[in-house]
C-alpha cells in the first residue's frame, strides 16, 4: 500500500488532471478533511456543490449528500468513494410513505431534512438542514399544515422555536440519538467550566434543554461560529466525534471535547485516502438520479438553498 504522503500528492495531481473538487462533511477522519477543497456542513456542502465549475465532484461524506450535488448538477460527474456510506436517518423514510403521510393530511406542506434519499425530496415541498430549518418553517404560510420528516428531534427543536405545531415523522439517527444526558453531564461533571455545543439531532437535547431552557442548538456550522464568538476556551462537542477534528482546525488555542468517544458514524468512516484515489483513477462509483425524480427533487433543494 502507498502510503500517506504519496496517496496525498497522487490525489493533488489526479484532482487538477481531471479538474474534481473534494468536498467533505465535517463528520469525515481527520486526513479526509486535510485534502478536501472544501469542509462543512449539509448546507455549506449543498451550497458549494451547486457553485463548483469543477467536472468532477467526490463527495466525502455520505450518499445522500452526493444525490444532492447530483440533482443540482445533471451533467457532472458525482463520485461517491463507497457506495455503502448511507445514513440511518434516511433510511427511516421512503417515497411510499411520504405519498400516504400527504394523502392523510391533504393540503399540508411536506419539509424534509436534507438527510433523506432523492426520491423522498421529489415527494418534499422543501427540504431543509440543521442550519437552516428553523428559518424553513418560519418562512411557511402560517394557515397550512406543516409534515416534518424524519428527524424527531430537530423537529421538537423547530417546534420549540418557532411555537409551530407540525406533524411529524418518527425517525432518529441512530449516533445522535444514542448520545444519553448521562453521558453530557458526565462531561460536564469533569470540565465544570465546559460550555456546550449540541446538535438539535441529538436524543439528549429535549432533557438537557428542560434544564437549561435557554441553551442554543447548533448545526456542525454553527458550532464553528459559536466556538469563535464564545469566550469560553472548553467546549463539549455534543455530536459525532468528527467535528472535533474540524473545530480544533478551525479554532486553534481552544479546547474541543467529545460528548462520547462512541458517537461515531460509521458510514461517515467509510470514505478513506484510499478509495478517495481510486474513485479519481477510475471515475467510479458514480451516483446518478433519474431525470424524473431529479427534477422533483431540485424545487425543495433550491428552496432550501435561497433560505437561512
Ligand atoms: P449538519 O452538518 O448539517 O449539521 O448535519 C449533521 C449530520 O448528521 C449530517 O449527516
Ligand atoms: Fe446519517 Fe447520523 Fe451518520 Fe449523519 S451521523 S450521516 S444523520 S447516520
């Protein structure tokens, strides 16, 4: 096996040969990070994917993601390096059950979290991420239903901040949803001086936001910033372990700790240095969308795009 160095610099030279952006999700292994044109969160990624003059985009980061970049850039090359980097949360909705969800509530509005396949988003009104659902729903005429799918506990996050009822879907990322209480006050037990950042897909967040009703949730983003603006020097980073590795880049001299060394996603861990260069040799693993489901699926995505 070649090692580091060498499949670094193989991937710089293939990257300008065949002029590909590597975009990575902020949840990707440190070395992934370091090679990526770009670094960030589901909305960022989003944003740059639709802005690329690149011919080529490997997507770091999970297949969701490179549909996504896919539906805003028909006549590119999207490479996904392991086609098996899905997501749990994705998996907890389908096109069917998003089509009778609509026929039993008529005249509702469907957002879905950008966590879902290209066939759910053709079904979806708008999509949203993290970083911007609050703004999403807020931005929905006040008369309307509104079906939130599928992540329950960003939608009781939009629920608490927007004082919005919403219909909503039972779904749950399975790193986030485990990440306990137990577990931040533990943290919070060893670094008193610790402030906390926490994702709104966190299972945690409802009990921890009963105690402490004014806390802020943050998208992997808005962690950066917040991490940026605070005074404080130590944090504890309450979501997957990966976006460590970006705050502690991002914002030397503090103090970035992980809620829970067990928080890891899998599927993010999948994209390595490795298949990263063979997927540049071979321009293969592709993700495609079918140009019918496609264009459904661009109106939410474009949606989502314009707010927040
Ligand atoms: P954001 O990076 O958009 O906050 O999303 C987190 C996530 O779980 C992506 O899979
Ligand atoms: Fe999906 Fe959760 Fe992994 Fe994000 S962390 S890709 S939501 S399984």
């Amino acid at each position: 096996l070649p090692d580091e160095a060498q499949m670094r610099a193989d991937i710089e030279q293939l990257r300008q040969e065949k002029n590909a952006v590597i975009l990575a999700h902020n949840y990707q292994r440190p070395e992934v990070q370091v090679i990526a044109d770009f670094v960030g969160d589901s909305l960022g990624l989003s944003r740059q994917a639709a802005r690329t003059d690149a011919e080529v985009i490997v997507f770091a980061g999970v297949h969701f993601m490179a549909e996504t970049a896919a539906i805003l850039n028909p006549h590119k090359t999207v490479l996904l390096p392991d086609l098996r980097a899905g997501c749990s949360l994705a998996d907890t909705v389908t096109a069917q059950g998003v089509r009778d969800w609509k026929a039993s509530n008529p005249g509702g509005l469907v957002v879905t979290y950008v966590n879902t396949t290209a066939d759910v988003k053709a079904e979806s009104d708008y999509c949203c991420t993290s970083g911007n659902a609050v703004q999403v729903v807020q931005s929905l005429p006040q008369d309307v239903p509104v079906l939130f799918a599928p992540d329950r506990f960003l939608a009781a996050h939009v629920i608490r901040e927007t004082g919005r009822a919403m219909d909503v879907w039972d779904g749950a990322c399975h790193v986030h949803e485990a990440i306990r209480p137990e577990d931040v006050q533990s943290q919070q037990a060893a670094y008193p001086d610790a402030e906390l950042l926490i994702h709104p897909e966190c299972g945690c967040s409802s009990r921890i936001l009963s105690a402490i009703p004014e806390l802020q949730l943050y998208s992997t983003e808005g962690m950066i910033h917040r991490a940026q603006a605070s005074a404080a020097q130590e944090f504890i980073v309450v979501t997957e372990t990966g976006m460590v590795t970006r705050l502690q880049h991002d914002v030397p001299g503090k103090t970035f700790i992980p809620v829970s060394r067990t928080a890891c996603c899998e599927y993010m861990k999948m994209i390595t240095l490795g298949n990263i260069l063979e997927s540049l040799q071979n321009l293969q693993p592709r993700v495609t969308v079918p140009e019918e489901i496609r264009t459904r699926a661009l109106l939410p995505i474009e949606r989502m795009l314009a707010i927040g």
